[in-house]
C-alpha cells in the first residue's frame, strides 16, 4: 500500500526523494545579511541542507535541480492563518457544516498556502479542534501542507468574538459550541488545561472584541488576572500564548499578562506601542484580511461603534502599521487567511511596503522574524546548513519588487518538492 502512495506522489509532486539531493541556485539569499550569493550548491540529505557552497558551476548531472535563472529564499511563513476557515465565501455556508467538513476543508486550503510558497503557518483557532486533525495528517505525510503551529479554538468569553452562535436567538441554545467558551480564572484555567492535554503548540484567547456579530471590536473581553491565568498555565508547560487584541485596553491587559503575540492590533496607541517594545512582544497585524474586507468586500461596521468609511478604517490601520514598524516593534507576517481565499497570503508584502515597512524587511517579518517567534531559529527561517530544506524560488528580485513572491515557482518542504518547476525538474 505505502509503495503505491509512493508512486503516485512522486507522479503528482515531481521530485519526492528520501535521500541525498542537490540544488543549484542562482542566487540565493542570505537572510540575516541581506546578501544575494551567486551560484550556490546546496546540498540535501534527509530533508535537511548538508552543505552549501558558493560560486560553484552547475554540471550536466541529471540530479540536480537546476534553479539557475531564480531568485532562492528560504520557504515563507504566516504567523496568523485559519485553514480550514472559508469565511471570506458568503455562499458556502459553514455553519450548518457536520463536524468533519472542517477538516477535508482544511486539506484543500492547505494545498494552496504551500503552493504558494508558505511552507509553514500558526493556525490560530478553529472550529472543532479541525485545526489539530490536520497538522497531524500532514504530519504523518497523509496529505500535503505546510508544517502547521496550532492553537485549536480560541478562548472566548460569553459573547465574545470566537463564541459561535452570538447571532442565535435568546430562546436557543448549542447543544455543543463549535468554539471555546471560558469565563473566569477557574474555567479559563480549565480549559487552557485542556488544550494543552490536546496537544495544541500555542494557546490563543480572545483579549478584545472582533468584527464578529455581536461585539465590539475596541473593547476589552478580559481582565489582566484572567489572561495572566492562561499564560501561568500555557508557561508550565513551555508554551506561549497569542492574544487576538484589537482594541487599546485589551492589547495592554494582555501585555502586561505576559502574552508572546499580539494579533491584530488595528486600534494601537502609543502608550500600547511603548508597552509591546518595552516587553519585547511580537506584533502580528493582518492588513490583507483587512484590505480584503474593506476593499474588497466593502464591509461597514457602524453597528460595532465604528464610524469611519471603510478607506478612513484601512488608512488608519496602516498608519498604525506603520508607527509601530518606525518605533522598532518587532513585525512579523500574519495574514488571517480564511478570511479572504487561501492562497493569497503573499500579496500582504506589497501591503506591507505600502504602508511603509521596506522590502527587505517584509521578507525578513515572514523568514528570520517568524521562526523567532516560533522558536524555531534552528530548523527554519534561513537557509542554512542543518535546517530543513524549505525552499521557494521566483523568477525576479523581491528586494527590488516584493510582489514577485505572488508568483512563487518552485517550492520544498523539507526536501520534498510540492510545486517543481513548470516544465523542468
């Protein structure tokens, strides 16, 4: 049975080897320096880099993979996505969805975030812990996807952003919410026991409201001692904690509880700015799911305390954006995939850069800055001897022109190759 999945992998993905592989790239960049190297040699055994050596000539040795007119980066990473979440598709109704749904969705978003270049994510909430169910399939190599941190649901107060069925009517209730409900340091401490018994690598909570039915987006959902509880619990065990805060009083409770990340983040004040540097948080602001709900979408929230049109709404995000990027507030790339189709992720950069962060460091906030976060400066983020083999390659300069990542050509993932070359290896 495993040596017909075999075949047909290796029919489907092109070059899928276990063994020793060799890369030649024709420049490839280092992400700690900035420095482009010509003609580089990589060489990949056990799906990890071996050896690289620079200014080398390519042979005629059918083996290698000739990547000689790209431009090679280490694979990207997403710091915000929900894979197995289409709710940027108003027509595909994913609450009456069985349990299951959630997760077969999943495989098929999965697909398109490492096409297109993302190689790994942090899956933040999920419905029916799918988020879990899916890391493990790929894991396991039962379908392909990026390598995945997941939180499983979010906790949420009663009535928070990330309570399913906010919009129910008062004589209903769930047989079983779909989401997290945890109110108070007891059960907040219960149920970050839980996820942790689960198996999740991160532990998420709702610190503000959302764009959600039936909240408020700026305001605060829970007290610093509540968020200070899940983050004693999640640091037992070595793990960290993000918290979705969009609002100033949330992003300050949750700060000053010891949180890792802030999601997010659209309403920052400088006090809040202050705060993030002082503690040395990572800020993780989703302007494409916000440029996708304004834009393109057109979305309005008056009904959330929000008066401005929808350009007045992104424009000050960004401006946001951008005063924390000028104060040295440690960026990284996180798109909130799920709200706009998957497989997008990458035109975030140009976003980015028009706000005002420069190209190198926008590639750098979903490289070397990611796997920062991730805590996992060894096995990703730059191409180096002894990590994995994720790789990406594109046809130009994205130092010069960030948008050249929306069209990634080439892709590993830790010596496999999911997207070869058209027509070549």
């Amino acid at each position: 049975m495993k040596s017909w999945l075999l075949i047909i992998l290796i029919g489907l993905y092109g070059n899928i080897v276990f063994g020793q592989q060799v890369i030649f790239a024709g420049k490839l960049l280092d992400v700690k320096t900035g420095e482009w190297h010509s003609n580089a040699l990589m060489t990949i055994n056990e799906g990890r880099i071996s050896d690289i050596k620079m200014d080398q000539q390519i042979t005629d040795d059918g083996n290698i993979i000739d990547l000689s007119e790209y431009w090679v980066l280490p694979g990207l990473i997403d710091c915000h996505t929900h894979l197995t979440g289409n709710w940027y598709d108003e027509d595909f109704d994913t609450y009456t969805l069985p349990s299951p749904a959630y997760g077969i969705i999943g495989t098929v978003n999965a697909e398109h975030t490492i096409q297109a270049g993302f190689t790994t994510v942090r899956d933040l909430h999920s419905y029916f812990y799918a988020d879990i169910a899916l890391r493990d399939a790929i894991n396991q190599g039962m379908i392909i996807g990026p390598r995945m941190k997941v939180s499983g649901p979010g906790l949420s107060m009663t009535g928070g952003h990330g309570a399913w069925g906010n919009w129910l009517s008062p004589q209903l209730e769930l047989k079983e919410n779909p989401g997290l409900i945890a109110d108070g340091i007891d059960e907040l401490r219960r149920e970050t026991r839980n996820l942790i018994r689960l198996n999740v690598d991160w532990i998420k909570i709702f610190a503000t409201g959302g764009f959600s039915s039936g909240t408020i987006p700026g305001a605060s959902a829970y007290s610093e001692d509540e968020l200070s509880i899940v983050v004693e619990e999640a640091n037992k065990y070595g793990m960290r904690v993000a918290a979705h805060a969009h609002g100033e009083q949330g992003i300050i409770n949750a700060i000053n509880a010891g949180v890792s990340s802030i999601e997010h983040g659209s309403f920052l004040s400088q006090e809040a700015i202050d705060l993030i540097k002082e503690k040395d948080v990572f800020l993780c602001m989703d302007l494409l799911a916000a440029h996708y709900d304004l834009f393109e979408k057109d979305r309005k929230y008056e009904d959330q305390g929000i008066e401005d049109d929808s350009k007045e709404l992104y424009e000050a995000i960004a401006g946001n954006f951008k005063a924390a990027y000028d104060q040295g507030v440690k960026m990284v790339f996180g798109t909130d995939s799920g709200v706009f189709p998957h497989g997008k992720n990458a035109e975030q950069f140009k976003l980015m850069v028009d706000a005002g962060m420069t190209e190198w460091d926008a590639i750098k906030s979903s490289t070397i800055l990611a796997a920062e976060l991730l805590r996992e400066e060894d096995n990703m983020g730059s191409v180096e001897v002894g990590k994995f083999a994720d790789l990406i390659a594109v046809k130009g300069n994205p130092v010069e022109n960030i948008q050249v990542l929306e069209a990634v050509e080439f892709v590993m993932k830790g010596g496999v190759v999911v997207k070869p070359i058209q027509g070549g290896q």
